[in-house]
C-alpha cells in the first residue's frame, strides 16, 4: 500500500537541504525512475515508510530497502546487502567502510525496465535475509576508526552513513578529525549534525 508521505517526497523532495521543493532538488532528477522503483518494492509486499525524510520498506518493522536519489544515480540501497548473493553483479558498495549496505545505481528508466525481474529478485532475496534472522558480522575497521558520536549517529539516520561512506576516504577522514578534535560530546556531536549537509552534497570539511 501507498504511504502518502512518500507521494509528498516526490513531489517535494527530501527536505534535508535548502534545495528542498526546487527544480534542482535531486530527487526531481529522477522522478519517474523513484516511481517505478517505488512500485516494484511495493509489488514485493513490503511496508512503505518515511523514516530520514526518504522512503524505507521494512518486512515486519525490520528495515529491508530504501529508495533514494542522489546526484549522478538514483538507487535501491539493502541495508544488509553484504548478505545477498548478489547474482547479477548490480550491486555496489557505498565506500571502503561500508560493512553492510549494498546498492544498486540506477540512471534510466529503460535501465530498471531491463533489470525489472533482477531488482524485485533481489528485494525478496532481502526479504528472506530478514525472515532468517541472518545477521552481518561486522568486523573492526582497519584504517579509519569512527569516533562514538558518528555511529550513534549511523544508528539513526541511515542515509546518513550511506552519504559519509559515498565519500572519498581522504574526505572521510577530513570529517573525523574535525569531529573528535573537542573534548566536549556534545561539541562533537554538533559538528556532527553541522557537517551533514556538506556530506550529502559529497563534500569534505572545506567544501569542496
């Protein structure tokens, strides 16, 4: 069933930055690919909901699948990708650090016309991951070790995570060392929440 706060994103975008109800807001990039990838998610009987301003499909209350757009690609993005047997090859990791999440990058419709079967195979291959119980063994990052703060904040907005591990690891690291150079948590945890739009828009610390 259709969330009608999914029709507002689509029609207003994600909010999330000053672009937000605009032409150039990313999702009026895409409007008819996040429709049809929409509706092939829901032909896959999961729940649609609202969750960091984008659209989420959850089996059961546990997150399977976002939609979502960026500015070069709109995508399907499985939380527990890393789980999925991954066929076809469509899916890509969002950065070094992503230790979970998996995504397909889509930029035509005649694209998600040719992978149609593929994409809802893979949404019910997710699906049973989360039906198992299968869980992801995540293991100690080598290089970059994110401070406490960062992940709470990974833990409540996905999308997030997804945008700071799009990021080159030379941006990455720009990041952590302005966030954990206070003393103070919730000095952190500000530049944290500072910082977002300038991840989202694919930029390190100086903008660029």
């Amino acid at each position: 069933m259709k969330n009608p706060a999914i029709d507002n994103y689509l029609e207003e975008g994600c909010g999330r930055c000053k672009l937000g109800g605009t032409p150039d807001c990313k999702v009026h990039r895409w409007p008819k690919e996040l429709v049809v990838l929409r509706q092939i998610v829901l032909d896959c009987g999961l729940t649609e909901e609202l969750k960091w301003s984008i659209p989420c499909y959850t089996y059961e209350g546990a997150n399977v699948c976002v939609v979502s757009a960026f500015k070069e690609y709109t995508s399907l993005s499985f939380f527990k990708g890393v789980l999925l047997q991954d066929a076809k090859a469509l899916l890509h990791s969002q950065g070094e650090n992503s230790q979970s999440a998996r995504i397909i990058k889509i930029t035509s419709l005649k694209q998600i016309e040719d992978l149609k079967e593929d994409l809802k195979a893979y949404v019910y291959e997710a699906i049973e991951v989360e039906r198992l119980g299968l869980k992801v063994d995540f293991k100690q990052k080598d290089e970059l070790e994110y401070p406490e703060e960062l992940l709470e904040e990974f833990k409540k907005d996905p999308q997030f995570q997804t945008a700071f591990e799009a990021l080159t690891p030379g941006r990455q690291r720009g990041f952590i060392l302005n966030y954990t150079q206070p003393k103070q948590v919730q000095t952190r945890i500000n530049r944290i929440q500072k910082s977002k739009p300038l991840v989202f828009a694919g930029k390190g610390p100086q903008g660029r």
